[in-house]
C-alpha cells in the first residue's frame, strides 16, 4: 500500500480549507449542502456547527396548532425533525472511497434569511477540517476568484470556478453577492470560497442560496449567495458569537463585515 505525504501542496491547501469543509445536509427527503464553520472542545465535549440555508431543512421544521392546557386554547407549537450530515472520505486527496454520516439538531434559522445553524450530536468527536469565516478586516473585490463547493444533485461536494460579480443586489429585502462559478440544486447552502492572499487562507465568503432565471430556465452560472454580513449578524442575533472570528479589531464594535 502506498502512503501519500501530499504536504502543503497548492492541491492539498484546496482540499483541507474548501472540499473537505463541505458537507451533504439530507433533511426529510431534501438534499442540499453545509459547511463546518465550528468543531472544537468545551467544557470536556466537542461541539461542532454546520452552516446552511433554511430551505434545504425547511422540511425538518414544523408548526402546528395544539391545545394548551395552561393557555385553555390551542397555540402555535414548533417542532424540529434531526437531520443528517454525511462527510466524504477519500484516498490520494481525491478518489472517493465512501461516507459517513452523523445526526444534527437546527438549533436557530431564519427562514427571511434562508440561513440555518446545525450542531451535530457527536460530543466525541470534531473534524480537523473546518472553514474560515472571512473576517471584517478582510476586503473583497469585483473581479476576484471565487470556487462554490457543494453537494450538486447529490453528488460528493465538487468545486465549480468563477468571479465575483457584484456585491449590493437585492432579493426579497435582502441582500446578496452574484458571481459566475456555477451552482445547481443540491448545492443551496453550500460554500463560496476566495483566496485570501494576505494569510495564503481560502475563506467562506458567503452561502450559495438561489441561482438566476429566464424564461423558466436557470442560468446556473448566475448564482446568488448570503454574503458574510448577514451571517454575522444572524450568528450575533442567536448568541452564536464564539463561531466567529476574533482577529480583527473590527470584531470589537469598532466596525462590521461588508
């Protein structure tokens, strides 16, 4: 048997900080992506959190009306389905050999947002590869080259290429980065890297979401993802702050990501 000692090779840096990130989210009967943005220990347990979009575990989240019988009326109940993660193994970086799976709680969404946190159950065991959250010090730029990495049509999490387009689009009141490296079903909740020059670190900066249309037709290279400022502030608004990074001053109230 041979052993490959790969090394920080250019292809090794791409695997460890973007593919083997990526995760396949299966909630229910929908199919989508995540991304580990957190796996260490506390207080004695792993805790490891896996970012996505809500419409990929929407189905994992229901409300109903139930009597109370303190209220003395029915109210509105909210219950939450477990859903599963699938990490991808591999032989020589990149000959797929297999899965293996875990259970995981929502533990916050916002369905406006289309952003979802899960946290998987294993207190055992994390995973030694995990995201870096752009930082606010951190620029990005029109023009720079970006990777979406997800789970296309159920496929092991594959890396498609392009540049950041714009910036400021609107959806829906929210907003939203546009760039051309082309996402499909499958991918919504995945990952969309850049290479951080300053640090030699690819970083997530932002969450494929949705893709263009016309005429009833997707335009795939055309996709749409949640840049870091609404992930930051949806993290900050679920008392999820220790996922983000502490690097810059600007995480200090002294400034904010764009």
């Amino acid at each position: 048997m041979t052993t490959f000692a790969w090394g920080n090779t250019p292809a090794n840096k791409k695997h460890r900080e973007m593919l083997y990130t990526v995760v396949t989210v299966e909630s229910l009967g929908n199919l989508g992506s995540g991304t580990v943005v957190y796996s260490k220990k506390d207080k004695g347990d792993f805790e490891t959190f896996i970012l996505t979009n809500f419409h990929v575990v929407s189905s994992s989240v229901t409300i109903s009306k139930e009597w109370s019988p303190i209220e003395k009326k029915k109210v509105d109940v909210e219950k939450r389905v477990v859903v599963k993660i699938l990490w991808f193994n591999y032989n020589e970086l990149s000959r797929f050999i297999g899965t293996r799976g875990k259970t995981a709680d929502i533990v916050a969404y916002d369905k406006s947002k289309d952003i979802a946190l899960l946290k998987v159950r294993d207190k055992e065991r994390g995973t030694a590869f995990v995201a870096r959250l752009r930082p606010p010090c951190r620029s990005i730029y029109l023009f720079d080259e970006v990777y979406a990495v997800g789970s296309g049509l159920g496929k092991p999490p594959f890396a498609t290429i392009g540049t950041l387009s714009l910036m400021d689009e609107e959806i829906d009141g929210n907003r939203y980065m546009l760039a051309t490296a082309p996402i499909i079903y499958g991918n919504s909740g995945g990952a969309l890297f850049r290479l951080d020059n300053s640090v030699s670190k690819y970083e997530l900066i932002g969450i494929p979401s949705r893709v263009s249309a016309t005429f009833f037709q997707s335009v795939t290279h055309m996709g749409f993802s949640i840049p870091m400022q609404t992930v930051w502030e949806f993290l900050e608004k679920n008392k999820y702050s220790k996922i983000l990074p502490n690097d810059c001053e600007e995480k200090k109230g002294k400034g904010k990501p764009l």
